[in-house]
C-alpha cells in the first residue's frame, strides 16, 4: 500500500491510471488491481526474455 501513499492528484506520471482506480473502488481491491498488474507486467517480461522498458509518459 506504499505506492498509494506517493500516488498525488495532479501528476502527469503513471499514477493517473492508479489515482483514478482509488476513485472506482475501495483501497483494498484497488491495492489488489496493482498487485495483478505489476505480476501480470513481471510475466511478460520472463516469458519474453526482455527488459523492463518503462512507458513514455503521455503529453
């Protein structure tokens, strides 16, 4: 829940995704959502071989 705790309205970063989850759902299934997310990003990239490339920020 550390991320949550650093996650502040208004960034252009890739919290947007996460600030707008906590506004759907409570904490706790959203905390779970990320979990699902970050293993379902760290599979990927064991299945591929690759290196983490992180996502350009959006504009």
């Amino acid at each position: 829940m550390g991320v949550f705790r650093y996650a502040k309205p208004g960034s252009k970063s890739a919290n947007t995704w996460l600030l707008q989850l906590q506004e759907r759902r409570p904490r706790k299934i959203a905390v779970i959502a990320l979990a699902n997310k970050i293993a379902r990003i760290i599979w990927a990239m064991m299945a591929r071989g690759e290196a983490y490339r992180r996502q350009p920020a959006a504009a």
